[in-house]
C-alpha cells in the first residue's frame, strides 16, 4: 500500500489512517473509489458529530442527507435520491454547487412569473462526474431520473441549515417556508 496515498486520503477527508488504509485497500488502491467508500462510512454512521475549530462536521440528518461540514461561509451536503424521487422547487438564498457522483439528477429551474406563480425556465440533467452551478436568486426543483439512487455532494456559499428558505406548492400554487415537515410533506415518490 502507498503511504503516499493514505496520507493523501487522510489529509482531504479527515478520516483516520486506518480507516484510509481499509477504504484504499478495498478499493484496490483507486483512490476515487476510497473517497467514495469513506464518504458512503461516514453517511451510515448515524449520530456520529464532531465539532472542529469552526464550524460542525458530520451531522447525519437521515439516510439520504447528512450536513458534512458548515459554518457561516460554507455548508457541505451529502445527498441522495431514490429513483423516481421529486423535491418540489426550493430557494436557497445563496449560491450553490451540485457535483453528482453516482447516477442522474434532472434539476428543473423556475422563475417568478406573473402573479409570483413560479414558471419553468430550463432542465438540465446532471451525471455521475458533472457540476451544476445555482444562482443565489435561483429556483429549482429536483428528480431522480437513474435506475439508481443519484448521490451528489451540494456545496453551499453560506450556512444553509440557518437561512431562511422557501418551498413552492406547484399544487396549490403557494409558497412555503422551507421546513423538514414541508420538506417531506411536498417532496414526491414517483415509484
């Protein structure tokens, strides 16, 4: 095993060196394969909060989403979608980065249009290796459109868990404050 490597795994992951030795072993020595298998290790491992110096790493929120990292200049998500999964269109009010690494999300963007009733603008497809780019003003609601769950990290410019958001009912044409109980109420299982 390169020790080159391991330190090079545990210096951009934080993970320890064993567990850096075991990911790259069984990844036999691919080093994007060991960032996945510790980021997969560090998702199950519900409950598992470190505080670092400034800012809080590694809060599990469910089995699809866990806070990695945030502080009041960055927040970083895991987030993972099932197949046939919608999340109704949302805010962030900040700019935002979705790089997927694992199947396809298709990201529906909206504007206000007349009377505030949302109105779609473009969707864009996002696969395993691409990045999408979101404005801090900009609208958009999320699909799963893999066979497979699509897994992407979501890096955001600002503490997103402590801003205030919005999620559209397209439904009812209404505007909701972004909470977990809206969140889940609104966001669809197509399967």
């Amino acid at each position: 095993m390169d020790i080159k490597l391991v330190k090079k795994l545990r210096e951009e992951t934080g993970a320890g060196m064993l567990d850096c030795k075991k990911a790259l072993e069984e990844a036999n020595g691919k080093y994007e394969n060991a960032q996945k298998i510790l980021l997969e290790q560090s998702t199950k491992n519900q409950g598992n909060t470190r505080v670092a110096s400034k800012g809080l790493c590694s809060v599990v929120i469910n089995q699809n989403e866990a806070i990695l990292f945030e502080d009041d200049q960055i927040s970083i998500w895991y987030c993972r979608f099932q197949p046939g999964t919608s999340v109704p269109p949302h805010n962030h009010n900040m700019s935002a980065f979705i790089g997927v690494f694992h199947g396809t999300e298709r990201n529906d963007m909206y504007e206000h249009g007349d009377e505030d009733i949302l109105k779609p603008l473009k969707s864009t497809d996002i696969h395993a290796g691409e990045v999408l780019s979101i404005a801090p003003d900009a609208i958009h609601g999320v699909t799963c459109t893999s066979a497979k769950p699509s897994e992407a990290i979501h890096v955001y410019l600002g503490a997103l868990s402590r801003v205030d958001r919005d999620l559209y009912d397209m439904e009812h044409g209404t505007v909701l404050a972004f909470t977990d109980e809206n969140h889940s109420q609104l966001t669809q299982d197509k399967n």
